[in-house]
C-alpha cells in the first residue's frame, strides 16, 4: 500500500512551488498526510491546503526561508511525525561564472545543499523510526552541467552526491533516499525565458516539448512507493530523452 492503511506524513518543502504543489497534490490523493514548507507565497499555500483537506488529509502550513539555513531548525521543530521528505526547494541563477557573487554563491549553496543537509539530519531519527523515504528534486545540470549555470550546476550535482552517500549509511535501517532530476519543466523557473528561447530548448528536446509539473510529481511519488522498495541512492532522469 502506498499510505491509505496507515496515518503517514510528508513533508514537502517548496509547496507553492509548480513541482512541489503538483507532488503535494498526488501524494494527498493517495492518502498522505502534508507539512507544506513555504517560503513566501502564503496566497498559494492557501489554496494548496483547500484542496488537500477536501481531499480529505491534514495539510499543515510551515514558513522558512531556506536561504537562511538557521531557520530549518523552525521547520523541524513543527513536526511530529514524518514518513517521507521530498525536498523540492530550489532557485535558478544564469549569467557568466566570472560574474557571480560571493554572496549569490552562498544563497545557492544554502538552498541548494546546506538546507537539506541541515533539514534531514534534523529529522532523519524520526526517518529511522518508520523507515521511511526521502527524494530530493535536482536537475539535468546536476549530472551534465550547464554554461551560464555554474553554481546551479554545481550544488545540484552536490545533491546526487548526497544522495550517493547517504543512501549507503541508511540502507541497513531499512531508509531509502533518491533524486530525480528533471529536465525542462514548464513552471514559473521558466518565466524568464522568451517563448522563442522556450522554443528553442523544445526543439533540443528528443520528445519535442517541455515536461510538465505532474510528470516529475509522477516520478517521485514512484521512488516513495512500495512498488520502489529496492531501490536507493539513484538518480531518476526525467528529461524527455534529452540527456540518457
């Protein structure tokens, strides 16, 4: 069963994002119950918890900026009860590596790398007690790299080798932890993308378009499910035949 014998909690942190919403919602038909981690976007978790509680499970809201890792203790400190992790926080950052700064290195770093570090070791004791699952969303660039997006190709490459490692330490207590890393995913990450240059990265795409929130969503409910129970510190690509 994927959770509906049982009461099980997930946390997903970026949940007003377009990958976390579409998760947060996938996971609460199946009965989850949520945390949903925001950091500003207090209208859209609103509505997220509208439709999850007419769904049917508890869905409890929890504010932090994940760029500021001292507050990842707030988001541990509001739960009592976790199965799952999906860690879907991010921010994008282009432009030429000789002209980012100190200071956009360290809010990527955070984000991206100490956040989650810091969030899971917080609560992987709970983890241990269920034996439960984490999947952290990174990206293509993370296993190709991309030009103009060094530090965002870099911290999320960290995340696969997080997961690498991790996995190994926590497979004997029975938790797994995995990545997926997605493509190019149509949500507002892509706002700042001309609709020719949006045209332009469909038409490097083998499947001829862009993936939408529910397709990635799709994925990491898979690696949480029972019908993924042999399988830990992998990287699920989910890019349209882009990268193989």
């Amino acid at each position: 069963m994927f959770g509906g014998e049982c009461m099980k909690f997930a946390l997903i942190t970026g949940a007003s994002g377009g990958i976390g919403r579409s998760t947060a919602l996938t996971l609460a038909k199946k009965g989850w119950n949520l945390y949903l981690h925001y950091h500003s976007d207090r209208d859209g978790i609103e509505d997220l918890m509208t439709e999850i509680t007419n769904l049917g499970v508890e869905a409890i809201p929890i504010q932090a900026d994940l760029t500021q890792p001292e507050q990842v203790q707030s988001i541990i400190d509001s739960i009592f009860r976790i199965d799952a992790i999906v860690y879907a926080s991010g921010v994008a950052g282009w432009g030429l590596f000789q002209d980012q700064s100190e200071l956009e290195m360290d809010r990527m770093i955070n984000i991206h790398v100490k956040s989650p570090m810091l969030l899971i070791q917080g609560l992987l004791p709970n983890l241990l007690k269920n034996k439960g699952n984490i999947v952290i969303v990174s990206s293509i660039w993370g296993q190709i790299g991309g030009a103009c997006e060094v530090i965002y190709s870099t911290v999320k490459g960290a995340q696969l080798s997080f997961v690498k490692a991790l996995a190994k330490e926590t497979a004997p207590s029975g938790v797994r932890i995995n990545s997926v890393a997605p493509g190019a995913v149509a949500t507002n990450m892509m706002e700042s993308f001309s609709e020719e240059d949006l045209l332009q990265v469909s038409d490097e795409i083998p499947m001829g378009r862009l993936a939408n929130s529910k397709e990635i969503a799709s994925s990491i409910c898979f690696l949480l499910s029972d019908d993924a129970s042999y399988i830990t510190g992998q990287t699920l690509a989910v890019n349209g035949g882009w990268h193989t």
